[in-house]
C-alpha cells in the first residue's frame, strides 16, 4: 500500500483558493467538524497558498475510525418520543433544578441503578417494551459518560436483554416517571434527589 | 476518459492506496470511506457492481478541467453515491455514502 510522508507533495482542489493547488503533506490536529471529534497528529494535505488542510490521505482514515469510535465509546445517544423528554422536564420541575444540568445526572444516576441492580434491568427491559415507551422518536437525546461506565451500563443491559441504547433510555425514563412522578419508589426517588440537590434543587421530591 | 477506463483507474487507486480524500465539512456524513465507516475494498464492490447507465462525468466546478466521476450503484439493495476526480496519478474521493 501506497504511503505518503510529512513533507511529501502533491496536488488538490483548495475549497478556500476555488482552485487546483499543490499541497505538502504535514502532521496536524485535525477536528471532524460535524461531531467535533478531535484528531491529534493527522498526516493531512495543507495548501501551499493559504496553509489550510485540503485532503485527507487514505492512510489517515483508520486515526480518524479510531477516534470516532473512541468518542462513541464515550457517549450514549438515542432518539426518544417527545413525551419521555416531557417526563426529564417533569422531574426536574419536581427536583426545582434546571433540566439542561438535570438531564445528564438523572440519565448517569439511573444507568448506575442499571449497573448495580439486576433486577431493576429486568424492570427497565419489561417498560422499554411497554406502551409508554412508544411513540415517533422525534427527540435526540445524548450523554457523556466515562467509557467504563457506559460499558458497564450496556453489558448489564444486554445481560437482559436490552438491546439497543434507545430502549435503555426509553425503560430508563418510564422508570423514572414511576418512581418519582407516581411515587412508586420513594427510597429511589429521594436518592435521585440527592443527585439532584447537588446541581442547586430547592427541595426534594413529594413522595 | 469513459465509465470502463474510469472505474479501473478508481479501482486500481483503491488497491494501491493512492488517493486522498477531499476536506469537507460534512465528511462523516458525506464520505464513509473517509472516516473507515466502509472499506476500499467495499467501495471496489460498489464500483463493480456499477452499470454504465449508473455512471457520469461532468467537469468539477472549482476546475472544468477536471472531470468529476460521479457512480450510482446500488447494492444489497442500497443506492450508493460515490463521486471522485484524479489528480495527476492520484484519486481523490469526494463523496462516498449512501
């Protein structure tokens, strides 16, 4: 296989220039610009005249496979019906927090919950298939989270059988609007509001 | 150059590795090779799989001098797009998605 080497040349289309020009091979950071994946120490092609990056060379596309997938690995993301996206409002109503902040730590609380107790995942499998966890996936929703937690949280939830991200989610946020909402599981609920105490909650959840 | 002559030279690019790919901004979405999401050897099936009436050339906007290959297979019942030009003895892919 062909490989080319910092300082090499050769020629591109310059989308800044609007013109075929030369270009000299450099090692670069390098950002995907559409999920603002950062790559270090890319060979890429750079423009003689304006110094931006041009060309990608194929050699370059296993860096940027692997940091995709080391992102992905990183983060959760899913698409939900616009009601389970209602029922985090609701909550953070309850809990009198912002739901901007709520959101994460409500989703890292209740995938902890996954990790730790396994019949709380049977719970989560059996509402991701139920009635309230249908609807047109209008809402995306995504999480950062360390790599060994969200591992942790997808190995126990494919341990019974959840399969996709989007059903944990979905069983994740029917649970949560039956603990807290319906009052189901005060001893839950009032952990959850001590998550969301620490992001500045007025008063804890009515059980 | 015609759709026979332009997709070996496309193919033989894939095998030897010299090509390049195209800085875009929408590059996950619009160039899977580029980000490994597909390999050179799917998108040699693809080109494979081409018909000569999934194919056109036209001149690339930024040099008419340069013609833009443009294929259309369709495989595993997917329509495929792939786009690219050549640069002296390299390929340059610009699109690659279905």
């Amino acid at each position: 296989m062909h490989l080319w080497k910092e300082g090499d040349r050769s020629e591109a289309i310059c989308r800044a220039c609007e013109k075929r020009v030369t270009t000299r091979f450099a090692v670069r950071g390098y950002t995907l610009q559409e999920s603002q994946v950062e790559v270090p120490d890319l060979l890429v092609a750079v423009c003689d005249e304006c110094g931006g990056i041009v060309a990608i060379p194929a050699q370059s596309s296993p860096r940027l496979k692997e940091a995709r997938e080391r992102r992905k690995a990183e983060s959760l993301e899913a698409k939900i019906p616009s009601h389970l996206d209602d029922v985090i409002h609701l909550l953070a109503e309850r809990f009198a927090t912002a739901v901007a902040a709520f959101r994460p730590d409500l989703l890292r609380f209740y995938l902890g919950e996954v990790i730790s107790d396994a019949p709380f995942a049977e719970r989560v499998k059996a509402l991701a298939a139920s009635e309230l966890a249908e609807g047109r996936a209008r809402m995306r929703i995504s999480l950062r989270a360390p790599e060994d937690m969200l591992g942790a949280a997808r190995d126990a939830a494919r341990s019974v059988g959840i399969l996709t991200d989007a059903d944990l989610i979905r069983g994740i946020l029917v649970a949560a609007k039956e603990d807290v909402l319906e009052g189901m599981t005060p001893e839950r609920a009032l952990r959850l509001s001590g998550a969301a105490q620490a992001e500045g909650a007025l008063r804890a959840a009515m059980t | 150059m015609g759709f026979t002559a332009a997709r070996s030279l496309l193919i033989d690019a894939l095998l030897s590795g010299r090509f390049q790919h195209e800085e875009r901004r929408d590059l996950e979405r619009k160039n899977l090779l580029a980000v490994g999401d597909v390999s050179a050897e799917f998108v040699i099936g693809l080109l494979k799989a081409c018909r000569g009436n999934q194919y056109k050339a036209s001149p690339y906007h930024f040099d008419a001098r340069i013609l833009c290959h443009e294929f259309k297979p369709v495989s595993a019942g997917q329509a495929w797009y792939v786009k690219a030009y050549f640069l002296s003895s390299d390929a340059v892919f610009i699109s690659v998605h279905r």
